[in-house]
C-alpha cells in the first residue's frame, strides 16, 4: 500500500520511503511526497538520495494505479532498498499558487470547466461558455480575492453526499475518483470555492502571487479559455 503524503501535507518537501517495486519507467515507494500528474497539474520532479548517491526524478506518474517515480534508468536499484525523497520545491510551490488561483477563477466565473492546465508561473481553464469573459474583470476580482488572504482547507465528503450534491463537481469531462467511499475537498473561505481535487494547493490565499496577465482565447462556440500570468 503506497502512502500518498502529499495529500494531507502540500507543504511536506521531503520524506523517507523504501522500494517495494521495480518498473523500466521507474520505481514504485511506500511513501509519496511526490505529486503524480493529473486532474490537468503535471507530476513533481526532484531527486532520491541514498549512501551518498544523489538520482534525479524526472517525473512522477500513475502506471496500472500505482504511483511511479521516473528515473533515467532503474539499473543498480534494489527492492526495499531505503532512500530519502526530495520534491523540487520551487517548482512545486509555483503549481501550488496557480492550482489555487485557478480555484478563484472558477468562483468568478460561474460555467462549467471543460478543460485545464497548470505550470510554473501560468494556468488556464476552458469553460462552456458562448460569450467571452471580460479580461479587466477577471484580473480584478481574482487579485482582490489574493489579497483577501482567505484560507485555504482539505476536508472530505461521501460519495453518498457527492451524489446529492453533484453540483460541487465542476469539471464536465473528468470525475473525481471513487471507490475509497470519501472524497476529498478543497474549501477556500467561507463561501469562495469548494469542489473535489486531488491537487496541492497553498495554505491562504495571501500567498498566491498577483496576476499580471490575462487572455482569453475562443476555442469554439461554447468554449472559451481563460489563461492566467502569475507575478514571478
């Protein structure tokens, strides 16, 4: 059974974990402090130490359901093979403000989200919406909720509750993953935003860099793509 640290704990940078499987890809841990990529937010990078050997993760992903840090080659690895884990923080912190921020954007716009993707520094959603979203109005609204430094929470719901309620789902195209009977949430504020994801995010809104620039692209006649700049 794989530990997915990083749910509970977005801020945790490193972690000690032991192999418990080989792939050509890559290697299989009982701990994760790395992010596997999905839900549109790419996987983490960084690098595993051992007896004084540094190997870089080129990226981390879902193979057969089992988390996956991918190395250059596995060759000299071994199983339950003990190591230290480390994400690269920079980066992953830089996903963690956009992942948020595209939270608040979804709380000014109020369509469903058909698509998205997360980087360093820049994100974008498409929404099934006919007319385009004023660009003055989004970069307004969505900085003065940056500022307001609301918190930023994980809780969780049934499935049962999720089914009443499946109006929380946001996302037309992907469903939140079921099975284990809960569903975790993320909650900004009293009343901001609050749908499922599996992502990481920041603690408050306050550290969410500014955004600079925003440009929004006609993808269709019931599609349109809002694409956010954050302040480095």
């Amino acid at each position: 059974m794989q530990k997915e640290l990083f749910r509970n704990d977005s801020y945790l940078k490193t972690c000690s974990s032991k192999i418990i499987e080989i792939l050509d890809e890559g290697l299989v841990l009982d701990n994760n402090v790395f992010y596997p990529e999905g839900g549109g937010q790419p996987g983490d990078v960084g690098n595993i130490k051992y007896d004084n050997k540094t190997f870089e993760i080129i990226n981390t992903k879902y193979i057969d359901k089992k988390i996956v840090l991918c190395l250059e080659s596995t060759a000299g690895f071994n199983l339950n093979q003990e190591m230290i884990c480390e994400i690269n923080w920079t980066r992953r912190f830089s996903i963690m403000q956009v992942h948020t921020c595209l939270h608040l954007l979804c709380s000014i716009i109020k369509a469903p989200v058909t698509g998205g993707q997360i980087s360093e520094g820049k994100g974008r959603l498409d929404f099934d919406l006919e007319s385009k979203p004023d660009k003055e109005f989004v970069i307004e609204n969505i900085n003065k909720l940056i500022k307001g430094n609301f918190d930023v929470k994980v809780s969780s719901i049934t499935e049962e509750e999720l089914d009443k309620n499946p109006e929380l789902v946001r996302t037309m195209a992907v469903q939140p993953p079921r099975g284990s009977g809960s569903i975790r949430m993320i909650s900004i504020g009293q009343d901001i935003d609050y749908q499922p994801c599996g992502g990481t995010h920041v603690k408050n809104t306050s550290e969410i860099n500014l955004v600079t620039k925003v440009k929004v692209e006609n993808k269709g006649r019931m599609n349109k793509r809002v694409v956010l700049e954050l302040n480095n």
